[in-house]
C-alpha cells in the first residue's frame, strides 16, 4: 500500500521513484509490477512527465469532461467532471520487472492523476514474480 497526500484540486504526481523502491525492496528478479488506486475520481497512466505535455494532459481533461456540465451525478457531489475522467484514464498501470528493476522506457513514468483533491489518496501495489 502506498499513499499520496495531494496538494490542489487537480494534480499530476510522478510516482515512479516511490514505485521503484517499492519494486527494489521486494527483491524480485523478473515478474510484473501491478499499481492499482483504490478511488474513484483519480487515475493512473504511464506517459513522459514533461511539464508543458502534463499542462495539456490536465487541458485535455478539461476539454472531454468540463466541469459542471449538466451531469446528473452532480446533483450528488458535484464532481460528475472527475469520475468521467477517471473512468477515461483508467485506475491502473502494469509494469514489467526485469532484473530487479520497473522496465520503463527512457521517457516513461509513472503519474498519478488526482482530480477531486486535495485529499489523501491509497495506491495497492502487487508484485508477481516469474
Ligand atoms: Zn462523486
């Protein structure tokens, strides 16, 4: 288990770093990393963590689920906009293990998609070994 604490209402976090050691820590040589969130209005995508491309990920977000845009859902809580989102993204990444290692292409990382924060959020982390 591992939890994010996030700081606004929509935020990307780079976890690889926390996933690596997770990965490191567990001493398995080969075999498939799953992270999976236990939420319903965040998401989980492997993708470069460059600041201008995460800028348009989160105006993309905006532009397929605007805020406040007659959901029904919104009768409710009000955050229909970051369901949708979440359920577009999807709410887990799996990442092969080679040599005791996340096997992540040079620009790959692994971000966490927070979209109805600031809260604090739990990630299940499984490892399954060759
Ligand atoms: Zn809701």
């Amino acid at each position: 288990m591992m939890e994010i604490v996030t700081s606004r209402q929509i935020e990307i976090v780079d976890i690889t770093d926390g996933i690596e050691r997770y990965v490191n820590d567990c001493g398995r040589e080969k075999g498939i990393c799953l992270v999976y969130s236990l939420h319903t209005t965040t998401a989980l995508i492997i993708n470069e963590a460059d600041e201008a491309l995460l800028n348009d990920i989160l105006k993309l977000m905006e532009k397929i689920a605007p805020q406040a845009a007659g959901y029904q859902h919104d009768r409710g809580d009000g955050n229909a906009h970051a369901h949708l989102r979440a359920a577009l993204l999807g709410n887990s990444v799996i990442i092969p293990i080679e040599k005791g290692g996340l096997a992540l292409g040079t620009w790959q990382r692994i971000l966490f998609i927070e979209m109805d924060g600031p809260r604090k959020r739990r990630l299940s982390i499984r490892i399954i070994g060759d």
